[in-house]
C-alpha cells in the first residue's frame, strides 16, 4: 500500500484506487461540469440537425421547381424553334 500527501493523491491498494471525499467531491464536480457539456453539446447537435433536414427540404423544393421550369422552357423553346422553322418554309 502506498500512501502520500493527504487530500492530494489517492491510496492505491492492490491496483484499487481510494479517495478522500474532498477528491470524491472535486471529481463529481469535475465529471458533473463534463457532463452538462455534453448534454449542451448534445441539443446544439440536435438542433443543426433539424437545421440540416430543414435547409435540405427546402432546398429539394427549389430543385424540383427549377427543373420543372427547365422544362417548360425547353418546350417553349422548341415550339418557338418549330415556328421559326415554319416561318422560313413559308417565306421561301
């Protein structure tokens, strides 16, 4: 068993580690502060990941607008394209 400087440094007895209650009481502490970290870090996570699906949804609705108007122009474009073709064929 070796021991050291009291409230400082735990006993280790048989590879088993003993603590004081003032290094009890500063480990829960330090252990409790970790904790409400995580949970903080936790719903910030949470809360860009419902960002996230968000941002991609609406972003999914532009696409889908976007190509369905990609259409619609290629469609006018073509009968414009088959008019002028008309148009040339008349005139000659």
């Amino acid at each position: 068993m070796s021991t050291s400087n009291k409230d400082k440094t735990s006993i280790s007895t048989n590879g088993i580690e003993v603590y004081t209650k003032e290094q009890l009481a500063a480990e829960i502490q330090r252990f409790t502060a970790a904790n409400a970290q995580l949970v903080t870090d936790k719903m910030e996570t949470e809360k860009t990941k419902i960002n996230l699906e968000t941002n991609k949804a609406r972003l999914l609705g532009e696409k889908n607008s976007l190509v369905a108007k990609r259409k619609e122009l290629r469609t006018k474009i073509v009968t414009m394209n088959t008019v002028k073709s008309s148009n040339v064929l008349i005139r000659s």
